[in-house]
C-alpha cells in the first residue's frame, strides 16, 4: 500500500519532477529538434561540420543526408592531394545540398577544375568564390555557369595574361540570375577596350565591383546592358582620347553607390559620365582624381549635384598632386575657397577639406561630406552644451607630415582657404617655425602637435621642459576650450593638472575640458585627484572621468 503524501510533500516532488525534466532537456543534446540543429548547422564550414558530427550517430548521419541541409564548402590553401579527399568524400555526394563554394587557391589548378565539373547537379549553388584561377581556365568555368539556376553572387581573382579574343564579361552577362559580381586581376593589366563591339545581353546585376583598369568607352558600352544596377565600383578608370559616343544609350536609375577609385578622367569627361547615366537616385560618390585641377571648381560641382545628383548625401573626393616651389598655386586652386559657400552647408553634415603636405611636399586634397561622428576637434564628447547636434560642422584641415622646407609653401593655400584645424604630425617641431606657421592661421579654431622643442637644446628636458611647453601653449592660445595632451612616464601627472587648471581663472579662463593621455592612472593618482576636487577650494567647480588610458576633467 503506498504511503499518501501530503500537501508539502506533494509539491515537493512535483517541483522535484519538473526539475529532474529541465536538467534532461537541457543536459541532453537528443532532446533538440531537427530544426534548431540546422540553424545550428548554419554556423559551419562544410567540411568542420562533416568531421564534427558525420560519426556521432545515425540521427546526425540521417540529418547531414537531409535535403534541408545547406553546406558551405571553403577551399583555403592546400595540397591537391586535400583537395581530392574531400571533392571525393564531401562535394561529390552533396552536389545538391552546398549553397557556396570558395576556392582560394590550390596547387595544380588545372588538374582541380578538370575533376571537379560544376554542372547543374550544383542546383542550389548561390555563392561562387574562385581564387587566383588562370584566366584561361576561368572562361571554361563561367561556360560552365550558364546550367545554375539559383547563383546570386560570383567573386573572382584571376591571374595570368588575358586572351585577346575571349571577352568574360560575355559570359558573366549571361547568368541570368547573377546579382552580384566582383571580379579583380591578381596584377595589373592594361585597361579593357577589346570588348565594346559585343553585343551582351541584358542581365539582373544589381552589384558590380570591378577592381581592375577600364576605360571610359568600355565601361559605358558595359553599363548599357545592366539597367538594375545599384552600386558600381571601379578600381582604375582611365580617359578617352577621342570624344564620347552620343549612341549609347544607358539609364541606370536605380543606382545609388558610385565610386571610382583611380579616376583618370578629366573632369569634362567625369560630367558628361554623370549626365549620360541618369541616376538621379545616386546617394553616394566616392572619388579619387588626378592631374586635372578643374576638379578643384567647387561651383562646377554645385551645378552638377543640383541638376543631376540632387540626393547625394555622402561625397567624398580626393585629388593629389605635387606642388613644386617653382609652380606653386594657380588660379584653379583658387577655386578651392567655392567649397566653403553655403551650398556645401547642410544639416547634420560634417564638411572635411583636409589639405596634406608631406615629406616629398605632395599635396593631397580630401573634401567629403559625412554624417559621421564628431572629431577630436569638435570638443570632448563630455561637453554637451558647446555642440549642438542638429547644426552642420564645417572644417579645413590642415595636415603636415614633414616640417623640414620652408613655411613660404603654405602661404598660397593659407590665403585661399580659412583653416580652422591645424594638425603638425612631424615627430617634432621647432616654436619658431610654429609659430611662422601659426602667423599664416587666423582663424584657426584647433591646434594639434606630435611633438613640440625649442631651437636651442637643453641639458634637463623632464618634468620641467615639458611644464614649459604647455606653459607657452597657454600664453599662445589664452581662448583654449579643449586641451589634451599626451604625456610620457615621467612626468607628475598631479602636479601637471594643477598647474593648468589653476591658471583658468586668469590665462585660459574659457578652458572647458582638460584631456591627460598616457598610461592608465593608478588607484593612487584617481583617489589624489579626487582629493583635490573635495578640497581644494578652486577645484570644486571640476569633475573627473577616467578611463584606461586618459583622464579628462571637465568644468561643471
């Protein structure tokens, strides 16, 4: 006879029970549904998956054998020998069941491609990546690409010398389910121009990222056949010598990434490109030009975003040329003060001209215009009420790498644009030349050194050498809102702070926030700081935040 239980007891047991069930649910890996185990599934390599659970038992043997099974087989480097392993053992028996397939490189390619026939057993195959594959063996492959019904996206890195007479854009046209494609040489060819007499066929192509070199002719006569296109990328674009053909006819409007990377074009031809492809739905343009410093016109390029590119919201353009002491700045530098109108002014755009000289005083120009977050320059993230996030930010950069010619250089640019930011990236710098550089600089808004010395060397350069470098900073600049300042071992970090911050009631007395750089502060240093903040009586009006590697003070 069993024994009853009573009210506790009973509930004991029940709780018991339920307990006991949950610790086999969860202890048990036999109690996870099939489902769960092909999400599972979906975080392994082919090859990682088969090794891990193919001899488990039958259940994982009968779910690697599943039709739902999706399987992504990566090459990476290998010895043939590797390779036909697991051609024999995974790909062979799972032709239908592999959604991708990359093929960095392996030895012996010939043999490889020979023995492994992509054909339409391949019926879910939607990712293709072939690595360093010769050129002559790729146009066999992509003929082979026509019986796949369900590739989305082919990548390519080819090697070896082209074949004059066999064009693989043909043959890359002609998939017609592709979407994306990259396609890149592994050294630099001569620019494509032996294609633009084939006639392809119109393709669903909404990506293609070409990294290697083209001309201008072959690529419209390219772009006339992909009216899907949304995002083009190319890696080298060079000019035409005769004038562009008005019987093309291209609309992509749907486009909204372009960018061109090496652009040779004169900015003439660049124009005319914009204008010929009627992509009123571009949003972003990325560039890189040279040698043509019409690009340097900022009302030109007004005109062309407002009647053909009136969505763009990210532009970012870079030209580079050497400047020479002999030629120095013409009159289409001059242009460059166009961009700074108030046209380029917009909401919640930040508008970048950072201007670099370097150690060959090569002169690169980058403007963009990018909503992205602020820069050091833009005060310290912790002072919220200097900086109001619904307003634009624009700003001049001025970057110089190499502080060893003459300051006469700059004095063209310094008169066209108003710099407002100064970055000296020279491991160091003599006072007298920044402060010649400074003379050049009136409206400069922010100051940033590597390395600052004086002319005249000195026997003690410690604590007190630098003390007196930030103490001719501060004679320099008495409108200091944001201070930092990278400081070595050495130096007393306590003694350093407090001889800034009690000169903000006379010398800098608009300083809002002070950044230490360095090491990280000890328990030691935080606890002295916070000493000073409850009882030092000019301190009380500062709150210290710090981190791994700064320490920032900030005025209540």
């Amino acid at each position: 006879m069993k024994r009853k239980l009573d009210n506790n007891t009973y509930f004991k047991e029940v709780i018991k029970n339920s307990r006991d069930r949950k610790r086999k649910s969860i202890t048990s890996i036999e109690h996870l549904s099939n489902d769960l185990f092909y999400e599972i599934f979906d975080y392994f390599e082919g090859f990682d998956l088969y090794n891990a659970f193919s001899n488990l038992n039958i259940r994982f043997q009968d779910l690697l054998q599943c039709i739902y099974l999706r399987l992504k087989i990566h090459f990476p480097f290998q010895r043939e020998f590797h390779f036909q392993y697991r051609l024999q053992n995974v790909i062979i028996p799972n032709k239908s069941r592999i959604i991708s397939l990359c093929i960095i490189e392996i030895r012996n390619n010939d043999a490889i491609f020979s023995s492994m026939i992509i054909d339409s057993s391949f019926n879910r195959l939607e990712s293709l990546i072939l690595g360093k594959i010769k050129f002559n063996i790729l146009l066999s492959v992509l003929r082979s690409l026509s019986v796949l019904s369900r590739l989305f996206s082919l990548t390519i890195v080819a090697s070896g010398n082209i074949i004059n007479n066999d064009d693989p854009y043909n043959l890359i046209f002609s998939l017609s389910t592709l979407k994306y494609i990259k396609f890149s040489f592994e050294t630099i060819h001569p620019p494509m121009e032996l294609w633009t007499n084939n006639n392809y066929q119109l393709n669903t192509l909404q990506y293609m990222i070409l990294d290697h070199s083209c001309n201008l002719s072959t690529l419209l006569h390219m772009l006339s056949f992909t009216p899907q296109l949304r995002h083009l990328s190319y890696r080298f674009l060079y000019e035409l010598n005769q004038s562009i053909t008005n019987n093309i006819e291209i609309t992509l409007p749907n486009l909204t990434h372009l960018s061109f990377y090496e652009c040779h074009l004169s900015f003439n031809q660049l124009e005319i490109f914009i204008k010929k492809i009627s992509s009123t739905k571009l949003q972003v343009l990325r560039l890189t030009t040279r040698k043509d410093r019409a690009y340097f016109n900022g009302d030109r390029w007004k005109q062309l975003i407002i009647h053909y590119i009136p969505h763009l919201r990210l532009f970012q353009f870079e030209h580079q040329e050497i400047i020479h002491h002999n030629i120095g700045f013409t009159t289409n530098h001059a242009l460059m003060h166009h961009f700074t109108s108030i046209f380029w002014i917009k909401p919640r755009w930040n508008i970048k001209f950072n201007i670099f000289v370097d150690i060959l005083w090569k002169l690169s120009i980058i403007f963009s215009i990018d909503p992205s977050k602020k820069q050091w320059y833009q005060l310290n993230e912790l002072n919220k009420n200097t900086f109001n996030s619904d307003q634009s930010f624009q700003s001049i950069i001025l970057i110089i790498c190499d502080c060893s010619s003459t300051v006469d250089i700059l004095i063209p640019i310094c008169s066209a644009l108003s710099i407002t930011h100064l970055i000296i990236q020279c491991q160091e710098i003599f006072i007298e030349k920044l402060i010649k550089i400074l003379h050049l600089l009136p409206n400069l808004d922010s100051l940033k050194i590597q390395s600052l010395a004086f002319s005249k060397p000195r026997f003690n350069i410690g604590l007190i050498n630098e003390l007196s470098i930030v103490q001719f900073l501060i004679d320099l600049c008495p409108y200091l809102q944001y201070f930092e300042i990278g400081c070595s071992a050495k130096i007393d970090l306590k003694l350093l702070i407090k001889s800034i911050l009690m000169k903000t009631t006379q010398s800098i007395s608009q300083l809002r926030t002070l950044c230490i750089n360095g090491e990280k502060p000890s328990d030691r240093m935080i606890k002295e700081l916070q000493d000073m903040t409850n009882h030092e009586q000019w301190f009380q009006n500062y709150t210290i935040h710090c981190t791994e590697e700064n320490i920032c003070i900030q005025l209540e």
